[in-house]
C-alpha cells in the first residue's frame, strides 16, 4: 500500500482526488488542509508521495516544501495547482520538488504522475516541457529568487490584484480584511520585496517571475 500525502484548502478537491487515487486499490490517501497539519502528519507518518497545492491562505505550497523537505530529506512531492505554475518553474526545482501535476488531469494523467514519482521519475506537464527551451533564456538569478520565497498565498492574491490595477479599498474586500489590515500586509509584502511602492512591488514581483504579463491587466470595473 502506498501512502499519499494530499495538502489542499479545497475539500471539494480534496475528496474528489482522494476517491479517484483510492480506486486503484493500492493507494491509501491522507488529507491535510494547513501547512501546519502537513507538518504535523509529516512528523508522525511516513509519506510515499505528497502532493501540495500551490497556493493556500496559510502558506504557499513552495515554502511548505521546503518545510517539509527540512523534516524529511528525500520526501517526493508534486505541486498539484489550479494556477499557471509555468513563472514558478525554476523555484520549485530549486527547492527540490519533483513534479508538477495540474488539477485539470484526468483521473489516469493523476494516476500515472504519481506512480511515475514513485519510480523516482519527475513529472512534468507536456506543456511545460514544450516551453522550457525558451524559459531557460530567462532563468532567474537563484539569489533574486528566493528573495520570493517567503510570499505566501494570500500576500500573492494581493499582487496579483495590485497588478491588475485595484486599489486598497478593493483588495481589502476581495480578500475580505480591514484596509489597515491590508496597510500592514502590503508593508510586510514590501520589505519582503525589498520596495517602497505597489508599482514597485508589482515590477519586482514579475521580475521574480510571480506574475506574468496576463496579470497586468486593467481592472474591468
């Protein structure tokens, strides 16, 4: 029996992923929906695989890698995201993560990515695959990188709505916080970034390769 590590803040996701893994009879699922209840199971189970949303509200799925890598060395973990994980590409290699798999699979493309990191094979998309010869001609400096590391998901939600030109008072109510709550969040954000500004902060954030030109977009309303 293979167990399975499923970190996710999506229970709809979750069952869904875990029901169609357990089908195939030799796999035991285990969920999670913090980072911190990842840690803990991290600490008292032992994992085959573990696969681990991109962004969550607590904590981004790179920087609970590498928490989890900390723990355990030779943990295999997939990103398992909704998102275009192509700008996050070269962060997760250099944090140690073994593949990517996108939430759109199909039950055997989810099926075959995981056996496939139990062979100690990496799985990645065709699609990413296609478009690495023309990313390696813009692969980040590993020190500006990692300056990113430390952004979590909701302090990335916040950029990407800074990037599609939405002020303070509209982000505090998409992300549902008090806009002096927001205030001291994008202070944080902004000595994370090493900025002074939200211009600034949107510049550097796609510099590191957190946004794409997509993102840069004029709001709508």
């Amino acid at each position: 029996m293979h167990h399975i590590l499923l970190v996710d803040d999506h229970p709809s996701v979750m069952e869904g992923t875990k029901m169609l893994l357990e089908q195939e009879g030799d796999f035991k699922v285990v969920l999670a929906n913090t980072g911190d209840r990842a840690l803990d199971l991290v600490k008292e189970q032992r994992f085959d695989v573990m696969l681990i949303d991109l962004h969550m509200p607590d904590i981004n799925g790179i920087d609970l890698a590498k928490k989890i890598l900390a723990i355990v060395p030779d943990a295999i973990i997939l990103t398992y995201t909704g998102y275009d994980f192509t700008n996050h590409f070269n962060l997760m290699i250099e944090t140690g993560i073994a593949g990517l798999v996108h939430k759109t699979s199909n039950k055997e493309q989810l099926v075959t990515a995981v056996r496939c990191a139990l062979r100690g094979e990496v799985v990645l998309p065709l699609s990413l695959v296609k478009q690495m010869r023309r990313m390696t001609g813009h692969v980040r400096n590993v020190a500006q990188v990692t300056e990113s590391s430390s952004i979590t998901g909701r302090e990335y939600e916040i950029l990407k709505y800074i990037a599609n030109g939405r002020s303070n008072k509209e982000i505090a109510e998409l992300v549902i916080m008090s806009q002096r709550s927001l205030e001291y969040c994008l202070t944080n954000l902004f000595q994370k970034l090493n900025v002074k500004s939200r211009i600034e902060a949107a510049i550097k954030a796609k510099n590191l390769g957190l946004l794409s030109d997509l993102d840069f977009c004029s709001s709508s309303s």
